[in-house]
C-alpha cells in the first residue's frame, strides 16, 4: 500500500469507531456469512460447468461448498485453541439460511418454479451421495450450537434473488438449467437489474417489489426456528444492505438486533440511492438496534498483504477507541470440499489470529454477536 492509501485506510478506520456504545472490555465477536447455504456443490458440478463455459469471477464461485464434517471439526478445533478472560472459547455467529434449492423436486417439474427444502434434508441428500465428506455433518453442527462454538443467526430464507430465478425459468434459461443440473447456484453471469445481484435476495429494481418480501421473511424465520430449535433475533442481509421497510417484518417476527454497514448505502428504487451514517447501538423507529462489523477478515481473498497483521491492526484501532472488535467474514474461507488447501490457509490465518489477540489482550472476551448485542442494549 502506498503511503497515502494508508492513511486513508487509517482514517476510514479510526471513523468506523467514532460513534455509538463504549467500553473498556476487549470483547472481540466473529460474525461469518453464509453457513446452511450450498453455492457450489462438489469439485465435480464445478468442473462440469467449467466445461459448460460458465465463468468463474469470484473466489465464491470456486470454493465456496457447503461445510462438510471436517469444515466444522477443524473449526471448533481453531476456536478451542484459545481461551479468554472467563475460559471460554472463541465463537462464531453463523449468520445461515435455514432453506436451500429442492434441486430433486425442481428437476421432476421440468424446472417450473423454485422449489426450497429444509436444511437438515440438505444434509441428508449431501451424506447419501457423499457420505465420506457428509455423513455426521448435521450433528456436528448440533453439537457445534450446544457448545457454543457456532451460535446460528438469520442470514435470509435463502440466499437467491427470486426475481432472477423465477425471470430466468420462464425463459428457460441454459445458464440456469445448467447451474440446477449441477445442484448448485452460482457463476451466474447477468441478471439484467444495475441493482440487483443473483444471490442477494432482498434487492430489487422498483420499490414495489419489496412489497414481497414480508411474507418470505416470515416464513424464512419460521423455517430458521424449526431448523435450529429456537426463534432467530439477529439479521444480517443476504447481500446488499436490505431496504428499511424490511424492518417492520423482521421485527414483527422477532428480530431485535440488525448488522449494518457504517455507510449504508440504502437502494431507494430504480437506481436510486440515499447514504446513512450508522453506528453500534443506535435505534431505528421500531427499537430494533444496530451493530457495525468495524473489522474485515478475509484470509483467503488475495490482497497482497498479511491477513493476520492487517486484522491485528483493525482491533487495536476498535479497542483503543473503546468498541468492541466485530470481525466480518465469509465461510468461503474455511472451506475444504473443494479446495483442502483453500480451508488451510483459512483456518490457519484464523488459529494464528487468535493466539496473537490473546498474547497481545489477555483479558480478551469472547463473545457471539447476540451476547454482544444484549450487552449493548442493556445501556
Ligand atoms: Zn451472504
């Protein structure tokens, strides 16, 4: 980085923790996008859609599977490996999508519309076909959650623009019927919106369209309580920052707490957009309190610097500007089922991250982003 990037770098940092809730604790919280979900399903499905042409533009369309039974075990292993103030472990949030594609139900309707399936019979499908990377996997998260070590969140019902799929269905897409041949959803090169991605599911093109998106909200924290056994309070957006009058769904269903970025660029419709400035602990209309995620972690996205030493760094800033530090990141990084070496480097950059934070902050505490949040909203 050159000298002036770094001091914008150090300004934009420094920002980040002017505003909102204080403390003298050194609480740190791993917040982790996109556990349930499956993006690509095998090194196989892969291949074949390399074949089929299909591009390749992000480090997600390559590796990010979900998480098999060595995934977890060697998760809990990195977050056993050091233990804060009170001996407890350190703690991801799995912020997760109960629901996944019915790729079995959607290939027997010939592809007519989208067909979901909860995520423990996800799973189960994942062990029948691949029993040697699978089986066990659901009770390792079972057990992962009565641990301690994975507190699941609601990340969406699922992570899919339905605008897109169901657009793409009826035209009969070849792209699309490729990825769903190969029970997977990703590489998608077009979605003919300027504001909508493919995987995030609340963005839209007009504002009447998040008129649909209450009751797949509802239904979504529903599905989350059946799959996990109790009521999700913590939401994170499955993509863009969500538009504010997703609020009022999510709070009649029970979410309280809501990750936002520190400037949310907030989609007003057609292309429009209105910036608001955020910070930890600040209220919307409805009560609901908001966190920022002031720390990336990205281990396994090339940058061209020391993962762990430019994370270090971000913490330092939170803490000696008294916040807490939430680090933000993707499962894609710690996982293997298509890349060994890919979770390697992850979850290695995350065991070496941990033991420098406690060398350096041994009274560090390790919390889950909604113990954080009850903290918080306790002032
Ligand atoms: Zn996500």
């Amino acid at each position: 980085m050159s000298m002036i990037n770094t001091l914008k770098t150090n300004v934009q940092l420094h920002l980040k923790n002017l505003l909102g809730w204080k403390t003298n604790r050194k609480i740190l919280v791993l917040a982790v996008d996109d556990y349930g979900n499956v993006r690509v399903d095998s090194k196989e499905a892969r291949e074949r859609m390399d074949q089929a042409g299909l591009e390749v533009p992000l480090r997600f369309d390559a590796y990010d599977a979900m998480e098999n039974r060595e995934d977890l075990e060697i998760l809990y292993e990195t977050l056993d490996s050091v233990k804060g103030k009170n001996g407890e472990h350190a703690k991801v949030t799995a912020f997760s999508v109960p629901c996944n594609i019915d790729y079995d139900r959607m290939v027997e309707e010939d592809y007519q519309e989208y067909r979901y399936e909860l995520l423990p019979q996800t799973f189960k499908k994942l062990a029948d076909r691949d029993d040697k990377a699978y089986s066990g996997t659901w009770d390792l998260w079972k057990k992962g959650m009565d641990e301690g070590y994975l507190m699941p969140q609601f990340h969406g019902r699922e992570h899919i623009s339905l605008k897109v799929l169901n657009e793409k269905l009826a035209k009969r897409d070849p792209e699309i019927l490729t990825v769903l041949k190969n029970r997977s959803y990703t590489s998608i090169s077009s979605t003919g919106y300027a504001t909508i991605d493919w995987s995030a599911a609340f963005d839209f093109w007009k504002l009447e369209e998040t008129l649909n998106f209450g009751p797949i909200i509802e239904d979504g924290l529903n599905a989350f309580e059946k799959v996990f056994g109790f009521r999700s309070v913590y939401f994170n957006a499955p993509g863009q920052p969500e538009h504010s009058s997703l609020h009022q769904h999510l709070h009649r269903n029970g979410i309280k707490y809501l990750d936002t970025p520190f400037i949310k660029n907030e989609h007003l419709g057609e292309g429009q957009f209105r910036k608001e400035i955020n910070y930890i602990g600040k209220k919307n209309k409805l009560g609901m309190i908001y966190n920022i995620r002031n720390v990336l972690f990205e281990p396994c996205e090339d940058r061209g610097f020391d993962w762990v030493n430019y994370t270090l760094k971000q913490i330092e800033v939170a803490f000696r500007m008294k916040h807490p530090a939430v680090i933000s990141s993707h499962r894609v990084n710690y996982c293997g089922h298509i890349s060994v070496e890919n979770r390697k480097k992850g979850l290695s950059d995350l065991k070496r991250l941990l033991k420098e934070v406690k060398k350096r902050w041994p009274d560090i505490e390790f919390m889950n982003s909604v113990e954080l949040m009850d903290l918080v909203s306790q002032k």
